[in-house]
C-alpha cells in the first residue's frame, strides 16, 4: 500500500454546504459571491445559498439520492456553482465533465463513473427533446455532443455576451443550467 511522504490531514466531519454556508451571518447574505463576466450581474451568498437549495429540492423531487451520480457539463459560468454546490447538498456524487470534450470522451467519462443524470446548459442539449429536469422514466439519452463542440467554437464575444454565429442559432452561453437524464 502506498504511504504519502506528508502528513495526514484532518477531514472535517461537516459537509462541504456546511462549510461555506453554515457560518453566513446576516451582513454576509448581502455580499456578493458570483459576479457573472459575461453580464455583469451580480450573486449574493444568500441568493447562492437559496439557489443551491432549490436546485437540491428539485433533484430530490425527482428521486435523486445519495447513490446517484450527475454528471455536470457546464462552462465557467455562475449556475455551475448552483448546480454542483446543489448535488453536493442533496448528498449525491457529482462527477464533472471538461466542456471541451469530444462526444467519445463524454460518453467514456458517463459510463465510467456510473453517472445516471447530466446537468448541462441549453447550448449543449440543443437537438435533444426535453426541458427542464426529465424524470429517469420519460428522458431519452442524449444525442451526440458533436453540436456542442460546433456551436461553443463558433461563438465570439460580441457587446460582453457570447453569441453564436451559426445563421439558425440564436442562444448564448449564458442561458440557465438544465439536465438530462443520461440513462
């Protein structure tokens, strides 16, 4: 077995929620956590702290659990601290997927980690046929993320805002997080 030349560390016996939102005092709700580069706008730690657990309930009404594993593909935005901060208070294993990826080395990733759930932005599911959080009964898999790879290196900063160049598309990549379930 393999020794570490350093010395062991304590792990806190808190969760990572616990950690950064279990100390907030009233003034600390009102300073801002997130500032979005694309737009400007601006997260508080309590609006953060409100979206993470929005974003846990609705997992957990969807029958999420503890044994689930969601994989998250989502650009350096300000949702993807409220998703993956949300799976992580839900208790479920998040594993985290490089947006640059081709579609063979998602698909590898998936099936490797046992994911279940892929919370993604809209750019990235175009062409696939549910909104939202899809129940594990009625999503289908995703298609291929070829369109992603098309669609995020065709993209250009245009007045502080991604915006596609494609003629039939008109998102940016600042729209919200959605998922699909990936089973």
């Amino acid at each position: 077995m393999f020794q570490s030349p350093y010395p062991r560390i304590a792990v806190p016996s808190h969760s990572v929620y616990d950690h950064l939102f279990g100390s907030l005092d009233e003034s600390d709700l009102e300073r801002v956590a997130l500032i979005d580069p694309a737009t400007g706008d601006e997260t508080t730690y309590g609006r953060l702290r409100a979206q993470v657990d929005a974003f846990a309930g609705a997992l957990a009404h969807r029958g999420v659990g503890t044994d689930t594993v969601i994989a998250l593909l989502c650009p350096n935005i300000p949702a993807f601290a409220t998703v993956f901060h949300g799976i992580l208070r839900l208790g479920a294993v998040v594993t985290t997927v490089n947006s640059l990826y081709t579609a063979h080395e998602i698909e590898t990733q998936l099936t490797d980690a046992g994911a279940t759930w892929l919370v993604t932005v809209s750019p990235v599911r175009r062409g696939t046929s549910t909104c939202g959080l899809c129940s594990p009964s009625s999503a289908p898999r995703p298609r291929s993320t070829s369109t992603r790879r098309r669609t995020w290196r065709s993209c250009r900063t245009r007045q502080g805002r991604r915006a596609c160049r494609r003629a039939s598309c008109s998102r940016t990549a600042t729209s919200s997080p959605t998922s699909t379930n990936a089973a």
